[in-house]
C-alpha cells in the first residue's frame, strides 16, 4: 500500500456513533473530513479504493439494530459478517452475544478499519479478506448489509446466498432498496427508518428493510 491504511483512518476520519445504532461507535468520514471530497483519481493516487468502510450505510445500520434487538438470532452462533466495510454489523453480532464473529470484506483498508472499530467498542472480531463468493461458509448465520447495488455483485451473491439458506445457513440482508435485491427470494424480519447523509443518498431518511433469505 502507498499509504499506511491506520494512519490515514485516524487522520481523515472521527469516531462518532451511527444515528440509527447509537450503541456503537465507528471512524466515519463526514462532509467535516477531507476524505469525503477527494475524486477518485486522488484516492487512486494514494493508493486508496473506494472507501465504503468509512460510511454507515443504510443497510448496515438497519441489520445492526435488528440484530441488536433481537439478540436470539446470533446469540451463541457463529457468524460470518460479509462486505463487512466499517465492522458495524460484526459489531452489533459481538455485542448481542454471538460466539465467534468474522468480518468478511476484499478491501485491505475494510481490514483496519474494522479493527480499529473493534478496539474502539471493546470486543473482538476475526477478519477474513478471501472472495468467499460461491464457497462454504464455516458459519452458522451469514449477515450482509447493503449489498445489492450493483448488477453483476447480485447476480453472483443470489445464488450463492439462497444455497447456503437451502443448506441450513441463515442469510440475512439490510436493504433500502437497492436495485438488485431479489425479492422473490426473500422474506421481511423487519423495517426502518434510518437516517443518513444526503450526499450519499437521495434523502435524509432510507426506509430500510432486513431481509432473511428463504430457501
């Protein structure tokens, strides 16, 4: 990496809590921060992808607080907590109780950024940075946030996700919308209203949906 990815979180972020799961704190970049404004050709130029870790998205928010307040769905589980980017969700499993929790997420900066987010909540997280897409999961509940946005990423996660469900896996999803969300395959746990930045969004407020994969 050109640029030591802790370093540059601390620097370029602040710990704050997300509004719709107040219970956790994360390093997020707001429109305060310097991060929120650099193109893409001047992440690239320090060596940076997109940095998906460093908001509370939508999704993300609304499976926490599901699974904040419904503890039972993860308590004494394993859990794999994919796309991870900030931790927010892995968090929230650790806090209500899961028995081993695994962040899963490709980008190397998503690995930081969740144990930094990890330190500052008190507990502890593994990380995972394989493509898992299509693989076994040692894992008892699968929890994704926000991963429907794009085309080819839920042509290739539908599949896998609704054989996992057909193997006994739990596969739960935070959605507010997302093009790509394969509703006929899913069945409602819960909805939200979650606040979030309108820059990032098309609105202050995302009714936002957690999902459970039938198989």
């Amino acid at each position: 990496m050109k640029t030591d990815p802790e370093i540059f979180i601390r620097a370029n972020t602040s710990v704050m809590a997300p509004p719709h799961v107040p219970e956790i704190s994360l390093y997020l970049a707001s429109e305060a921060h310097e991060l929120w404004l650099k193109t893409e050709e001047e992440l690239e130029a320090i060596g940076l992808p997109p940095p998906f870790w460093a908001f509370a998205w939508a999704g993300g928010q609304g499976l926490a607080r599901y699974i904040l307040d419904h503890p039972e769905m993860v308590r004494g589980k394993r859990v794999l907590d994919f796309a991870s980017g900030s931790g927010l969700v892995g968090i929230a499993a650790v806090m209500a109780g899961a028995r081993e929790v695994t962040a899963c997420d490709i980008d190397p900066w998503a690995e930081a950024a969740v144990r930094l987010n990890a330190e500052v909540n008190g507990v502890v997280l593994g990380f995972a940075g394989a493509d898992l897409i299509g693989q076994a999961v040692d894992a008892d509940i699968l929890l994704a946030g926000d991963v429907f946005y794009d085309s080819a990423f839920a042509a290739a996660l539908v599949p896998w996700f609704s054989g996992l469900a057909a193997g006994g896996k739990s596969v739960l999803v935070g959605d507010p919308g997302r093009s790509y969300l394969p509703r006929d395959r899913l069945e409602c746990c819960a909805v939200y209203e979650v606040p979030v930045t309108r820059a990032l969004e098309d609105s202050e407020i995302k009714k936002t949906t957690v999902w459970r994969f039938v198989p």
